[in-house]
C-alpha cells in the first residue's frame, strides 16, 4: 500500500509509504552505496539509484478516489545520488569541486528526464546530512523526489512571490538578494551566486544561496553557474561544518518552479540550508511551537550566525590555499 494524502486544512501532501519502515537503520556492517554492492558495481564516480524503499514509484498501484478527501496515486520516482564511492567522508564538501560538479550534472540530466514525463509536476532535491538529525545511511548521498504534487511550502513561496510580481513588477527574490547583498548577513559571494544568512532565518545556522541571475529551474542553469555552484556549495558547507568547531548536522533543500502550470516569470530558484546546531553546538528541534503552529524561536541572531559561518568560511579558503 502507497498513496499520497493532502490535508484539506493546509494543503500538505503526506507521502504514505509505510514500507520504509524495513529500510536499513544506520547499519556498521554494510553499505549498499559502496563500491561492488550489488547496485553500484565499480567503475564509477558518482552514480544515481532507485530508492530501494521509495515514497513514490512508476509502478505505484492504482487508488480508489476518495468521496472527499484528496488521495493521489504514489506515481514518481524516489532516487539516491551517490555522491562519491568513498564511504567515510563526512560531507559533500569534503570532494573536490570537480566531483560536486559531476553530481549537479547528473542531477540536471535526470531532472530533464523527469521534465519529459507529463505526469511529474516537480522536481525535489535534497540533502540530509548528520546522525543527529536522523540519517539513515551516512555515505555520502542527497536524494531526489520526482512527484505529481506540488509541495505546499513551495506552492506557497509561488504564491507570495506572484502576488508581490502583479503588486510591483519586480521579482521578490531579486529584491530580497539586493537588500541581503547589503546587510551584514552575507556569507560568501560569486559572480553568478550569492550566500547569506537570511533576515528571516528559522534555524540556527541558516543559510541561502541564490544564482544572482533571475532563473526558475535548475536545468536553466548554465555551465558557468554550475561549476560556480560547485564551488559555491563547497565553500558554504565547508564553512557551516567550520562555524562550531565540530560537522554541522544539516538539512538542504533546492527550492524550484514547478515543471507544469508554468510559466512562473515571477519565481527565482535558490537553495536553503539548515544548520540544525544552535550556538552551543546542542541540536535545534522543531517542537510544539515550530510544527503546531509554524512559529519559530531562534537562540541566536541572523547577523550573529552568519559571522560564525564567515568565519568558518575563512578557515576553508585559508586551507585551501595552504595557509592552515
Ligand atoms: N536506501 C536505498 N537502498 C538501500 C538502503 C537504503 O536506496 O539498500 C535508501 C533509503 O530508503 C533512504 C536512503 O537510502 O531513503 C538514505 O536516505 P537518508 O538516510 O538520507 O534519509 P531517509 O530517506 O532515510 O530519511
Ligand atoms: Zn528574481
Ligand atoms: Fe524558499
């Protein structure tokens, strides 16, 4: 049994899998993403695989409509990206720029792929990192949803954004990147990127990373904004694992237009990146306040954090350069 469910009080989508309950718990003795696994094989860098416990499938079985509630058929694709075939690394951060390159070009080359079947309506990409915030698998892997629901946090970025277009004529987001560009919460930035603790971060250690272009999907992106991505990725989450002296748990979230009912002129592609530590290096749940009622507290300040990240950023451009 798999289905997707929404709640018709907010618009969420709950994705009903209950067969990932088998799926393997932290195991010491295994790794189904090494080298000679029986799905990897040798003779690769990185490499893009079926979940094997997936939330939605191509072969989903058919549902019966509900009489009122919404109720889809799991249709999709569940994928893991192995990002390296070297196990004990801690972070995506930790391959060379040339290798996060590799991984965003196949994650494009899928994304084309799902952009040919009508049925996907969007393409999720995301990044688990740490123990603590309950991976189940710590090899170096993001994962991909390819699903026939929108999800409702970015359904209703889309609408504010849309409503700030019609009100304006300018792009939210172009607008939030010219006032973060000059605030004290800037991180790090490129030519083609921009990094920036948010005005309005919920989590500790927050930060996004915008394209300075005004572009919706991440298969618009072109060459140059992806090696600068790479490079820009390395750089962040190497600063995030540095900000408290000891690897960062964290989520990671690409935040893109929908591939249908488009087009989206007013929405801009971006990245957000929770850093779950608070200051005290002890983890930030989301409890009562932040899940019942989407009211985030914050032991810290935006400006603060993003300090500590621009300090840990400056250890890992001095250690590249050879200086620590
Ligand atoms: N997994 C897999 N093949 C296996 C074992 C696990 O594809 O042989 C998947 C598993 O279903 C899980 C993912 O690998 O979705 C590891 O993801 P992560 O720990 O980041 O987060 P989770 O999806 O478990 O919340
Ligand atoms: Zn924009
Ligand atoms: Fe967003």
């Amino acid at each position: 049994m798999s289905e997707i469910r929404q709640d018709p009080t907010t618009g969420d989508w709950i994705l009903v899998a209950p067969r990932r309950v088998s799926r393997p718990w932290q195991p010491s003795d295994f790794c189904p993403f090494d080298p000679g696994a029986p799905e990897t094989g040798y003779g690769w860098d990185a490499l893009i695989l079926p979940n094997r416990y997936p939330v939605v499938a191509p072969d989903a079985p058919e549902v019966e409509p509900d009489p009122f509630y919404a109720r889809l058929r799991a249709y999709g694709r569940a994928l893991v990206v192995v990002e390296t075939p070297e196990h004990g690394l801690d972070d995506i951060s930790d391959l060379p720029e040339a290798q996060i390159r590799r991984v965003l070009g196949l994650v494009a080359e899928e994304m084309a792929k799902a952009a040919s079947d009508p049925a996907i309506a969007y393409f999720l990409f995301f990044r688990n990192k740490g123990r603590e915030i309950g991976v189940s698998l710590t090899h170096p892997h993001s994962q991909i949803y390819e699903l026939p629901v929108v999800p409702a946090r970015v359904a209703r970025e889309l609408e504010r954004s849309k409503s700030y277009y019609e009100e304006r004529g300018r792009c939210l987001h172009c607008d939030i990147i010219s006032a973060e560009s000059k605030s004290k919460r800037v991180v790090a930035s490129w030519p083609r990127w921009i990094a920036f603790v948010p005005f309005y971060a919920r989590w500790p250690h927050e930060v996004h990373l915008y394209p300075t272009r005004h572009v919706q999907l991440f298969t618009e992106l072109g060459e140059e904004e992806l090696d600068e991505l790479a490079a820009a990725l390395k750089l962040v989450l190497c600063g995030l694992n540095k900000a408290l002296g000891k690897p960062m748990p964290y989520m990671m979230v690409l935040h893109q237009a929908p591939l249908r009912g488009g087009p989206y002129p007013h929405y801009h592609l971006h990245f957000e990146i929770y850093g779950m530590y608070r200051p005290d290096g002890k983890l930030k749940y989301a409890a009562s306040a932040e899940t019942g009622a989407n009211i985030y507290t914050l032991d810290t300040t935006p400006e603060d954090a993003a300090e500590r990240i621009r300090a840990g950023v400056e250890i890992c451009s001095a250690s590249r350069l050879g200086h620590a």
